[in-house]
C-alpha cells in the first residue's frame, strides 16, 4: 500500500467491528489480511474513519469512509533457545542433520503473535542445542541452509559456521546435493519412473499455493519419481513412490505430483483428499437405518505423507560422502500400515 486506500463502508457492514470489516473487505485484495496484522496497522495510527484514528473494535454504524495511509511493520524477530527435543542423526564441528518432526517450522514466520511467530520452532531448538551456528542467514535463520515444509517430516542439513554453510549452499545451487523423499499419492502412477521439468510460481490467484501453470516469474524445478509400490486398497488407489529432486522450490514435489494428477495424500492445498473413505462399505447397498447406524470407515493421516528420507554429500571439510537415510514416522507408516490392511483381495 504505497499510497492512501479509501473505502466507501457499506451501510450492510452496520454492526461490524472495525478491524473485522477491513479483514473480510480486503482479503481478497491484499496480502494484510489477518486480524493481528490489521491490528498493527490501527496501533500505529494508519487506519482513519472519517479523517479520525478509531479503536479496533469501534463498531461500525454503515457510510462511513476508512482510510488506510500505511503498512504494518511488525517486531523484527530474532530466533531465540527454547529447550526443545531434537533427533540428531549426525554431527560433527561443522554441521549436524536433524530428522525435523511433521508439525514444526522451521524457522519463524507470519503468526497471531510475536510469540507464536519466535517459538517452538527448528531454529529455537537447535539453538538451545548447539548454542551457536552459521551467521549466513541472519538473527532469524541461523544454521538454516535449506528448509522443509512445516507438515513435512525428514532430514534437514545444518551448518555449525560460515565456512561450512557457504560449502553446503554451493551444493545445493550446484545440484550436487542429492535428496530423496518418500510419498503416498492418490490414485495409480502407471508409469515405473518418470521426470517432471515444469517450473514452479507462485499462484497469482491463491498467494499460499505454488503452480506449474506457465509464467514468466516460473523458476526451473526437476523432479524424478519412482513408483515403489502400488496399493489397490477398500479405500481407494494409491502410490506410493519415491522422488528426488534436483531443485528445492517451494512446495516443489507437491505441486509437481499434483500436475500429473496425483497428489500428496492428506494435501489439500493441492487437491489431495484429507481423509480416505471405506469405498466398498459406502457403495453397499443398505437401508437409510442401517446407513445412520454404521457409517463407513474412515482414515485421517492430519497432514501431508510427505518424508525426507534420505540426504547424500561431500562433506565439505574432510571431502568423505555422507549417506543419511530416516525411516518413515510413525504416523506414516500406520497410515500406510492401514491402508495395505485394507487391501483388495
């Protein structure tokens, strides 16, 4: 918002919170859409009713004329320690691997609050863990070389100094860092391997997505996947498969196996299913009764089947390859365990 944005308040909005209609009026406008962002904006004195500063929760009354005359800017956040259990599967003084839990950011981000965008994250663990690491990527990413999504499980590589992280940087942008994940799609991936080269960018439409859809800000993205097993299950047909990528883009294998139309199960923001449903039970034929009665099983995984399971190396100091595997979580392989139960015969 680089100059002033006048709104006309419609009489319809009477009754309204002042911060809730600017929420629901501008969400889909600008990317200052949440409460505790437009909060910020009314604090500093940049949201004007009728030429007047108003509390956030000044109801509305309908015709009146909202001004907006700046952004919000945020607390800069600085990662701190936070004693928080960490699975270390290699370190030495250069750098450590971490198998990052599902669930965990790994470092601050946009959130409700100050607190909830600085804590519990990868960042305040390792913190806490290897007191100090790599200054490359500032007060808020210290160590961070290369990251994995929050509800993506897996290994994470990370640098103890400067040295060590510009070493593991040039890896990655060389392609020369080899990682493999394992994940579940839905439906049956007739071919045994296959490449999928379409750039990623992000949605133009949806901010939160990535897209393959052809852009002239689309970055080149490579992915190799290999099927490892199909699954004809009472709950639908599935893959499962493993991929390697040779670029890191933002949420690249998700949009990348939904292109081809198989998405990451449990991803929704693709197109993925967030629950798989017993086919055969819901297709019987019963009675409205017996339907009220017994509903058809269900299975919720909570989030994407997603793992890193494997990162391969040149150690940057000692010049030795590194070969790290991680099996997959528990999560995943009960989901995947209830899924083969539910087999075909």
């Amino acid at each position: 918002m680089n100059t002033p944005r006048t709104i006309d308040v419609p009489g319809e909005a009477k009754g309204q919170r002042l911060d809730q209609f600017l929420v629901q009026f501008l969400a889909a406008q600008l990317d200052v859409v949440s409460r505790s962002r437009m909060q910020m904006l009314i604090d500093q004195g940049d949201v004007l009713v009728n030429g007047v500063c108003e509390k956030a929760s000044t109801k509305l009354r309908g015709g009146e004329r909202i001004t907006i005359t700046g952004e919000p800017h945020p607390t800069p956040l600085k990662a701190t320690a936070e004693n928080i259990p960490l699975d270390v599967v290699y370190e030495d003084a250069d750098l450590a691997v971490v198998n990052k839990p599902a669930g965990m950011m790994v470092h601050a981000g946009a959130g409700d609050s100050d607190d909830a965008r600085s804590r519990g994250t990868l960042v305040n663990a390792l913190l806490y863990r290897f007191q100090k690491l790599s200054s490359t990527g500032g007060d808020l990413r210290p160590g961070i070389v290369h990251r994995l999504d929050k509800n993506t499980s897996g290994l994470i590589v990370v640098a103890k100094n400067d040295r060590a992280h510009a070493a593991l940087g040039e890896m990655f942008a060389s392609r020369k860092m080899k990682k493999t994940y394992i994940a579940l799609v839905q439906g049956t991936v007739e071919r045994e391997r296959g490449t999928i080269t379409a750039g990623v960018s992000r949605d133009p439409l949806r901010r939160t997505r990535m897209t393959t859809q052809p852009s002239e800000n689309a970055r080149s993205a490579v992915s190799h996947y290999e099927v490892i097993r199909r699954l004809a299950t009472r709950f639908g047909k599935f893959t499962l498969v493993r991929v390697r990528i040779e670029t890191g883009r933002t949420h690249q294998i998700r949009v990348h196996m939904a292109s081809i139309g198989h998405p990451v199960v449990g991803d929704t923001l693709y197109g993925g299913a967030g629950q798989s449903t017993d086919q055969v039970a819901a297709q019987a034929p019963r009675s409205k009764a017996a339907r009220r009665k017994a509903e058809p099983e269900r299975l919720r995984l909570g989030r994407n089947f997603l793992h890193a399971a494997r990162l391969e190396f040149t150690h940057p100091t000692t010049g030795k390859a590194v070969e790290l595997e991680s099996v997959l979580p528990g999560d995943l392989a009960d989901f995947l365990a209830l899924l083969e139960g539910g087999a075909k015969k």
